[in-house]
C-alpha cells in the first residue's frame, strides 16, 4: 500500500480545528464523562492534545489532565490556555508513561500519526497498545472519529474493528447531533479493558501475535491513494 505523504502544519492546523472547535459537543463531552466515569481526581491522558480545547473542557470537572502531542507550537499553545494541566511535546505514546508510576483512568486519541496510515496495521496496533500499557486495569480508551479530513481519519466502525483486537469491550456512541449541516461530526468510540493488569512487556507480546494486512475503511488515506484496496 502507497503511504499518504506527511501532513504540513498548515494541513495539521486545520486538522486540529475540525476535532475541536468543530467537534466537541455538549453530547459528545457528556460521553466522555460518563463513559470514563470521569469526575474529581480523575486522571486523563489526551494523545494529541492540539491547542488543548479538549483539555480546557476537562478541568473544571476536576479531572487531572496530561496532554502529549507531536508539535511544539501546539504544546505551547496549550500550556498557555490551561495552565493546570501537564503537557509535554513529543511523538505518541511517550516512554515515560510507567503504568508503575502513572495509571491513568481515561486515555483520549485526538491524533497519532501512526494512524494517519491503515490503522488495521501492526505500527498502529502498537501505539494503542502501549497507550493501553498506561490505564489501570479497567480503564477506557477513546477515538474520537473525526470522518473524512478530520485529524483521525477513520470510520467508526474501523476504528472499533481496530479495539476489537484487544482484550476488552467496544462500544460505538451514535450521538444525535454528529452530523450538521450534511457535516461528518465527531463521534466515540470507546473501550473498556478487561481488569486483567498486564506489563509492557505482556502487551509487546501481545500485539508480536496480532495478524496484519487487514483493510481498512474508505475514510483512509491509504485507501484515499489506493482507491482499488478493499473497502471495510
């Protein structure tokens, strides 16, 4: 399969504002809270936290929030906006993430650029586990599917066909107000672990055993290039 070419910033900056000033809706927020069970003292790892919008919107909950993203501007940005939350610059995940030190009760994904690609494949399959290597044992992880142009760029139900993979439920939320104006608006998809603790070695293990090759969904930049590649 062709890889699509790296985003500019000025691709990643549009990006960016479709996930979130477009996208974080009442309805959408309430999922994240509800789903996550998210309240005071909460611990919330957002994986390409942008301009920290997201984050921005969390705080007042209570919620202790840790923002990672790949560009330094943005992280910058972010700080600015919400000084109460803890972002750091650098590619997704972070090694520093020790579940022995830091469990968090929630993991959001707004943008990884392992999953700009076929997200069925075992790089991306990777990411995810290692960001799951930072949740307590019953935690829950998040993709919030931006749809076509978006900064996560997937269906739904790929992204779920992705989660399925691992050991835990899936769950799709259909928010009543994801679309406006014919738009694709953001929806969930969300992922509780099984209560099994497992080392990062365990998860390597566990994704070393995983099948690659799987198609992915029309909304691919892969397939976007491709357009003969299977459609999920």
């Amino acid at each position: 399969m062709t890889l699509p070419r790296p985003w500019n910033q000025s691709e990643r900056d549009a990006s960016r504002h479709t996930a979130t000033h477009s996208g974080f809706s009442r309805s959408l927020m309430r999922e994240l809270i509800l789903t996550g069970g998210l309240g005071p003292g909460s611990r919330v790892l957002i994986a390409g936290c942008g301009d920290g919008e997201l984050a921005e919107r969390l705080i007042p909950f209570g919620v202790q929030v840790t923002g990672i993203d790949e560009a330094d501007d943005s992280v910058e940005r972010a700080a600015n906006l919400v000084p109460e939350a803890d972002f750091q610059a650098g590619p997704v995940p972070r090694s520093q993430f020790d579940r022995v030190t830091t469990q968090f009760d929630s993991a959001i994904v707004l943008y990884a650029s392992q999953f700009r690609a076929s997200i069925q494949q075992p790089s991306a399959k990777r990411v995810t586990a290692s960001l799951l290597n930072c949740l307590r044992p019953d935690g829950v992880f998040h993709f919030v599917a931006t749809g076509p142009g978006g900064s996560l760029p997937h269906e739904p139900s790929c992204l779920a066909r992705h989660l399925n993979s691992f050991p835990g439920e899936v769950a799709v939320t259909a928010m009543a107000d994801h679309r406006r104006a014919g738009a694709f608006m953001p929806q969930l998809v969300n992922f509780r672990l099984d209560g099994q603790a497992r080392s990062a070695t365990e998860w390597d293990d566990f994704v070393s055993g995983l099948s690659s090759g799987e198609p992915c969904c029309r909304f691919c930049p892969g397939f976007l290039t491709n357009p003969s590649s299977e459609v999920a």
